[in-house]
C-alpha cells in the first residue's frame, strides 16, 4: 500500500530541487572545477545537513584564504559508492547463472527519506542497472522486468511496476529515475508494456492499471487541447495537417542537465554561434529520449552542439503512444464506456495511418523519424525503424523491407547496430544495446521472420557470453562490429550491471527454446 508518508516524502524532495541549490554558485563550482570525475558523483551525494545550511556555511567559508572546495564537499557531503566494486564474479558459474545470482545485488530495498538527499523515495523494492547508476530508471525496468519474469521473480516485478505506479500518482508523470533533478523529464513509456508483461494476457490486471496508463498519457498529452495551430508544438505535443497529434521528448528546462552540468556547459560555451537556451532543451529532450546521446538528433552532420531533438517527432515514441492509446480504449471497453473506447480507438487508428505513411521513408525502404517543420521523413537510420513491427503497426510489405534492411545494413557479428554512423556518440555505431536487439526480435517474429530473429539472438548472446568470459561482467552496451573489442563513446565510461542487458539475456536464451 502506498502510505501518506511515502507521497509526503516525494513532496518533499520535490520541493528541495527547486529551492535553489542547483542554481547555486557553490553547486556550479563544484561541477565545473571537477570536483569529481563524474559529474553525477555530486549530484547523488547525500548532504549531511540542509542544502540551505550548507549554502550559508559555504557563503561565510568560501573567502577564507585556506578554503579547499574538495575538503568542503567531503565535510558536508556523504558518498554514494558505485553498484559493483563489493560483488566477485564466481567463475564456476555460466553467464545466465552469473545474472540469476546478481538480482539481490541489483535490487534496493523500499527506501528511507532522507531529508536532504535527491532520491525520490519509493515505497517498494526495485531493481537498478548497475555502476553509477544507483536508482530506478524508467525504460531500463521494462527489459529487465524480462528477465525478472523468466527467473520467476514475479513480486519483485510486480513491485517495479507499482513504484512507477506510485510515481505516477504522487508526481504526475514517471521521471527519468527516482531523483529530483530527473523532475523535469521522463523517458520513453514504457509503463503500459510493463502493466501488460505482468498481465500475461489477464486482462483484468491490465484494467487494475488503466487509472495510471491513463494519467501518464495525459502527462504526454499536456497542451493538446491549447494547440492552435499546425506543427505549432507545445510541450511534447504538435498536430499535424490531418489532425493527427504526434508526439516529441521533451523536458520542461532549458538549463544545463544538473548530472552534466559541466559537460552541457562546456559544450554550449564551445559553440557560441548556438543558443544556449536552446541547446540546453536539446540536450535535456535528448536524454528524455534514453538515447542520449546520438547522431539520430543531429540537425547537421558530425555537429553534437547541433543536436535538435525537438524539431523531432521520434518513430518509437509514437508508436508508444499508439499503444497506449489502444490500451486506453480496451479500457473503457471493459467498463462499458462506449464514448470513451470510441474516443481513443479513433486516438489510435488516426496515429497508426499517420505512421504507417509519413513515418515511411520510401527512399531507403525503412521506417526513420518525422520532421516536424520539414514535415518529412527522417533520412536517418535508425533501430528505432522496428518500433513499428513490434507493435504490430507496420504493414506486411513493410515489414520485410524493414527485415531486409536490417539484415543488409544493420547486421554485424555481434548483432544489430544502433544506427549506420559512427559519431563517437554511445547510441551510434559501432556499439549495440540489448533494449533495442529485444525490440527488433519481438518485431521480427511478430511477422514470421523466425531464421532472422534467431541468427540476431545467436549473435548477441554469443557477444554477451564473450565479454562475460574475459570480463566477468555484463555490460550496459557493446560493440557489434568488433567482438574484440568493448564498446566506448558518450559522457562516462561502460558500465557493467547490468539490468537490461540482464534482462534480455535471459529472455532470448528462453526465446531461443521456442523459435522452431
């Protein structure tokens, strides 16, 4: 049950982020003299007293002529360790025995307010990815919430999706993880797949839910009804010239990212000619969309300051949505509520036909990203282009020109490539993520492709299986292209863990016992 205490203790953390601190000089000090190596080390800190108290202390301490930033944070600020360094790999164990026996290191108990630390509380137990990635993260849980079910973990499972439940219902919306400084972003919702793993089909658990899908879609919906005019968005929402409403990532700030302060200050400071206000919203939308970051956002090529994710209408996002939106009205079906299945049936299709045909690049054969003031097809390649066959969405033509594509050019020997550029960024070439391998399998089988959905699981697992021999460890992300080598790229170095790729190793070992 969720307590009075447990959404107190959300208000309250709520309120700590906006009070001040992360506009602090102190707190930019702290960040931009690399205090730490990793600029989230700070932000995950706990303050042993209050941030305002500790603020005042500093104010009256900082003109001292033997004041030491790094000696200050240390007296004031407690240290969260890393999720790895107390966990040996037992070598007499295989890889997926290995990833059974690390769900008790992965998994947090139901938290403890703490008056001044960023965690949000949650009331339940949980799972998180691993390294420095120390709380919930929302689209992660869905792929690991896989694997909990195959190891038979279902309370756990069920537990994941009722914080995020409870997030819904204290906050509005699901963040980016369970800290304030997510608070202005969530991520690609994945809820309502969650609701419906846990179902396995039982619809009556799916309606036990339908008050939070329908809340969290109205989170993503916000503005619809003051949009005025098309491909005018507001929030993450813009419609279209047919009255399709479409949707974008999108976070509510347009100042540096409190966990990358340093990096998105830097990067806005090198590229004068850019809006730092602008870029800043890119950035934040960027790692709303989990995909951060990538050259799938660049408006010009090998540009990273000319990242441009709101001028985006991502395909995955939208076929989210769609889902959600067939949910939603499967929902007032049960309650016998005609007016609104028929309100959000009509939601539904109108977004399917919009994807189906505009989502559609024609040229290379594949779906990609919409523009929104190009209002045109994305020329980029992405593995965001399955998102339509793993909802069901995309035509039978479609879909094996997708399937070609996906074998011709994405293909490698440890599975499938992000996308075709090689940009430096982590979700590009040559690196692959086990979220997006998953997606791509489910969408494949969902039209038959049984010989190509098992040739990626083959390859994957055997990429998994390598790294987890030389290493020990199971990592966030991987290099496709070179099996030799780990992947690299992106604002902190691979992390090992590793919740989704957990998760999805061990639904496609069982997969594979079912691909005939």
């Amino acid at each position: 049950m969720i307590t009075s205490f447990s959404l107190s203790c959300t208000q309250e953390v709520k309120k700590d982020a906006v009070q001040g601190f992360y506009q602090s000089e102190f707190f930019k000090r702290v960040q931009m003299e690399s205090v730490f190596d990793d600029s989230k080390t700070f932000v995950d800190m706990k303050p042993n007293v209050s941030k305002q108290k500790i603020l005042e202390i500093y104010e009256n301490e900082k003109l001292h002529p033997d004041f030491n930033l790094k000696k200050f944070v240390d007296k004031y600020f407690t240290t969260t360790k890393s999720i790895k360094s107390n966990f040996i790999t037992d070598s007499t164990k295989n890889m997926y025995q290995h990833i059974s026996s690390m769900w008790p290191v992965l998994t947090r108990n139901a938290d403890k307010f703490h008056p001044y630390g960023s965690r949000i509380p949650l009331p339940y137990p949980y799972v998180v990815p691993g390294g420095r990635f120390r709380e919930i993260y929302y689209w992660d849980s869905y792929f690991t919430m896989q694997g909990l079910l195959v190891d038979g973990k279902r309370e756990l499972a069920q537990h994941m999706v009722d914080n995020f439940s409870f997030l819904i219902d204290s906050l509005g919306f699901i963040p980016n993880g369970n800290r304030n400084y997510y608070l202005s972003r969530s991520q690609p919702p994945f809820y309502t797949l969650m609701v419906t793993a846990l179902a396995k089909g039982d619809s009556a658990i799916v309606n036990r839910y339908s008050s939070y899908i329908l809340k969290e879609y109205n989170y993503w919906m916000k503005g619809e009804d003051k949009i005025e005019g098309i491909y005018k968005p507001i929030n993450a929402v813009f419609k279209t010239n047919d009255g399709t409403f479409l949707n974008r990532y999108w976070d509510y700030k347009n100042s540096p990212r409190e966990e990358s302060f340093k990096e998105d200050s830097l990067l806005a400071k090198n590229n004068p000619l850019e809006n730092s206000e602008k870029l800043y919203k890119n950035l934040r939308s960027a790692a709303a969309s989990g995909w951060d970051f990538s050259s799938r956002w660049y408006k010009k090529d090998k540009v990273f300051a000319s990242t441009s994710t709101i001028e985006i209408a991502p395909i995955d996002l939208n076929c989210l949505l769609y889902f959600m939106e067939r949910q939603i009205a499967n929902s007032f079906s049960a309650k016998k509520d005609s007016i609104g299945k028929s309100l959000y049936l009509k939601k539904a299709l109108k977004r399917k036909k919009f994807i189906q045909k505009q989502f559609w690049n024609s040229e290379v054969q594949f779906f990609t990203d919409y523009t929104i003031y190009g209002k045109k097809p994305s020329a980029k390649l992405t593995l965001a282009g399955v998102y339509p066959l793993f909802f069901k969405i995309a035509t039978k033509e479609q879909a094996e020109l997708v399937k070609n594509r996906l074998i011709s050019d994405f293909l490698q020997p440890g599975g499938l490539l992000t996308t075709l550029t090689y940009s430096g960024q982590q979700w590009d070439a040559p690196n692959g993520w086990a979220p997006l391998q998953y997606m791509s399998v489910i969408g494949l089988l969902n039209y038959g492709y049984k010989e190509e959905a098992r040739e990626i699981i083959k390859r994957w697992l055997a990429l998994n299986e390598k790294v987890y021999t030389s290493t020990g460890k199971m990592m966030e992300k991987y290099n496709v292209v070179d099996t030799h080598l780990l992947s690299g790229g992106g604002e902190y170095q691979t992390q090992d863990g590793f919740g989704w790729t957990n998760g999805v190793a061990l639904s496609f070992k069982k997969l594979l016992d079912t691909i005939n």
